[in-house]
C-alpha cells in the first residue's frame, strides 16, 4: 500500500467531509428533547427498581 502525501490526505478528508448530511435545527432539537424525556423517564424507572430491590434487602436482613 502507498503511502499517501499530506497534500492528497487533506483533499481526501475534504472530499468525505462533503459528502456528510447534517441535521437541520428542528431535527437536532426534536432529537434532544426525545433523548431529555428518555433520560427522565429511565432515571424514574431505574430508581423504582432500586428502590424495590432495596426494600427487599432491608426486609429479608431482617428475618435474621
């Protein structure tokens, strides 16, 4: 495999760099605001099922 120049890298990143579809503003927010309400609603879920896990600890520690 050759090696290639600077010069050629630099065009070739450029050429990539083209071909790249950015999202548009409203698709970003839409995009944020989803990934905001999933962080939420995991959280909550994750702190029940910690909650109920640690309920059952406490209880089953305290049969002994």
């Amino acid at each position: 495999m050759a090696k290639t120049s600077p010069g050629e890298f630099i065009r070739q990143v450029r050429a990539e760099g083209s071909k790249v579809v950015w999202p548009t503003r409203k698709e970003t927010t839409s995009t944020a605001i989803f990934v905001g309400i999933m962080m939420v609603i995991l959280s909550v879920f994750f702190l029940g099922i910690d909650s109920l896990f640690g309920a059952v600890m406490q209880w089953l520690l305290s049969l002994v």
